[in-house]
C-alpha cells in the first residue's frame, strides 16, 4: 500500500569543501499521483556515489548541478507503485536515475529500464557488479585500457567499487595487478580476496614514501594506471610509467571536497611518451546490456566477487554519503529505503 508521507533528501545549500549535514535538509511532502505519461516509483535502494558530490557543486559537468531545494539526485532501484504509461505495470522492479527520496515521479528516460531481478545475483547488484560501477570497470578494462599478459596495471582506489573489480578483470586478462588502498585491512582484502599481485597502504605516506612503496611493488614499472583517486596517488605513479604508458582517469575523489592538487608529474607523459586521458561511463550507455551480461557470466562462473556495503534508511542518507570520503565503506556503498 502506498504510504502517505514521501520522505525526500533535499540539498539547500551548496557545500564548500567538504558537506555539511546543515547542507542538506530531510522533508516530509505528500505522495504525487502519476498522470498519463508518468510513472511513480518505490524507491528501494539509492546508490550512494562520489559523482553526487560533483553535482552539488554549480559547475560544468556531465550533468546539470543538482538545483538548491531539489531531492538528491541519484541511482535508484524501486518498484513501479502506479503507472501511467503501459509498458511499465505496477509491482515491476525498474531502475532509474532519480532521486533519494522515498517515491520518485517520473516521465521515462534514456535512464530509466526495467530490470529483472531473476537474473541478476540480488536486487542491489544492479547497483553494484551489474550497475555503473561494474561497467565502469568492465568498460574501463576490456575497452580503454585493454591490459595485456606481461603489463603492469596499477590501480587507485583499488579497495572500492570501481576499484576492487577493476584488479579483477585486469588480473583475468594476465597482467600483473598493484593496488593503492586505505588501511591494512582493506590492502589484506586485496590480496586476499580480490587477487591482487600486490597491495599498497597510501595512509601516512608523502608522494616520497608511495614513490618508494610503487617501485617495490611494481618492479618492471607501470604500463596502465586506474586512477580513482588523483593527488599524491597519481603523482608518485607517474614517477614510475613506462614508455608508452596509459593513464586512465576514472575518478578523482581526493580533490572532490577541495581544492584541485593538479598533476605535479605530468612531464613524465612527456618523458615516456605516455599518454593521460578521461574515461566516463556514460558514454557507453549503448553497450550496457554487453557489458552486464559479461560480468553477470564471470559473476556465474565464479571469476569476479564483489562487495556491498548497505546502510539502512533515509534518515543515514547524509552520514552514509560521507562515509565515501573517510573510507568506512567496505563495498559499493548502498542506502536501503524500504
Ligand atoms: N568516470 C566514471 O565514469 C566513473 C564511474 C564510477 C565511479 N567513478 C569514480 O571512481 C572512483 C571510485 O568510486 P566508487 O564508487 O568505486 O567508490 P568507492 O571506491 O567504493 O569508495 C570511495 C573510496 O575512495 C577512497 N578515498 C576517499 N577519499 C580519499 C582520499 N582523500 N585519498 C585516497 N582515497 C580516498 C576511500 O577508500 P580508502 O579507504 O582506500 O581510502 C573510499 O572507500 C571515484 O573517484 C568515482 O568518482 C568514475
């Protein structure tokens, strides 16, 4: 039964630095009624990721910035509770790009499908393994980075969604695999459960000290770079390409909540005549349904793990997010709204 209240995660101010729970407010409005031509949705699961932080900002990016007093914008995955439109029947299960908030209105988009939930190895993987992440890794190996048997693939972040698939993948490819983490409970799980050939603790260390530490662990140098992380992450791996190298720029997340560090090596590219670009997701929006059912088959055949973290309830909206920031997230960070 359709609740009364639509419990909705507002931003009304823009942060600087770093968010602040004062930047985002929790509202109780009424449930809309979907007209012809739109949907409402049951939102069950949110998708917490670093981008959000990007679209709090007013600035050019891939999407318009989240307007003040507007819902947080972000993936969610739910169920049809009225329909207007006759394609989508209530009780199907649909994902969307939407909002944190307990109902979301929607006319269908390029962002909306429907999703089947038998297919998949639990509801939220398509969130995970079989969401944005998980193609950004599969799209981000198999497509742009491509590594092969002999490279050395060093990866930011590595612990992380993106990150801790990517090692994976670039690993089933026969490369040798070097992960940057937080902690040595994450670099543990690295090794150990994701298979990388070699995990490094950036915690405490200068771009000396993670200079020194990628030298070790990457002893024929680095022929691709995942980078999810940027600053001192991706100016100590720069001391250490080799000719031809590919920089992959996936994330930023160190310099999300300031200032930009700005790439202090970059006459390496130079040096070693390597080559530095962008990779987003979104531009392989036409090859998802590829992309899901490979990592849907390797999911299968027992070749890729993945991890969730999932934190219960709107009213942990803010705190959840934050945790993307300071670490404690242990997998793809998730918010339960059922
Ligand atoms: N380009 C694209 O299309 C695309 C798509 C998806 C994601 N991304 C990017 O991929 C990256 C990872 O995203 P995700 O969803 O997989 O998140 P995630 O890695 O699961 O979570 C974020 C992790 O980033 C690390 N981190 C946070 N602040 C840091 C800092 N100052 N220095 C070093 N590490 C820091 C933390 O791990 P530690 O505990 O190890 O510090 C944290 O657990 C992000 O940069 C994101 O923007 C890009």
């Amino acid at each position: 039964m359709t609740a009364s209240v639509n419990r909705r995660f507002l931003l009304v101010s823009r942060p600087e630095g770093s968010p602040r729970e004062s930047d985002f407010r929790l509202e109780d409005s009424p449930v809309p009624t979907p007209g012809p031509g739109e949907i409402l949705i049951r939102n069950h699961y949110a998708s917490l990721d670093p981008a959000i932080r990007g679209w709090l900002d007013d600035a050019p990016s891939y999407l318009p910035p989240i307007a003040i007093g507007d819902p947080v914008r972000a993936s969610t995955i739910g169920t049809v509770e009225a329909s207007g439109v006759d394609r989508f029947k209530p009780g199907d299960w649909v994902m969307g790009l939407n909002a944190i908030e307990a109902y979301s209105l929607v006319t269908p988009n390029d962002f909306m499908h429907p999703i089947d939930v038998s297919a998949a190895p639990s509801v939220t993987s398509y969130l995970s393994a079989m969401g944005a992440v998980g193609l950004t890794a599969w799209f981000g190996v198999s497509d742009a980075m491509q590594p092969h048997p002999g490279q050395t693939v060093l990866v930011s972040g590595a612990a992380g969604a993106v990150g801790s698939m990517v090692g994976q993948l670039a690993k089933l490819r026969g490369a040798r695999v070097v992960g940057i983490a937080g902690g040595a409970t994450k670099c543990a799980r690295l090794t150990d459960r994701y298979g990388f050939d070699a995990a490094i603790d950036y915690r405490g260390k200068d771009e000396a000290a993670l200079a020194e530490a990628i030298a070790t662990a990457c002893p024929d140098g680095i022929d691709h770079v995942f980078e999810n992380v940027g600053g001192v992450c991706l100016d100590a791996a720069l001391r250490h390409i080799n000719q031809d190298a590919q920089i992959l720029l996936c994330g930023l997340i160190s310099e999300y909540n300031g200032d930009p560090h700005g790439a202090r090596n970059i006459w390496q590219l130079i040096v070693k005549t390597a080559t530095m670009r962008g990779f987003l997701i979104a531009r392989y929006a036409d090859r998802f349904p590829e992309g899901s059912q490979a990592i849907a088959a390797l999911i299968g055949e027992g070749k890729l793990v993945f991890d969730e973290h999932i934190e219960q309830g709107i009213d942990n909206a803010y705190p959840a997010f934050m945790r993307l920031f300071d670490g404690t997230n242990d997998g793809k960070m998730i918010l339960k709204l059922v």
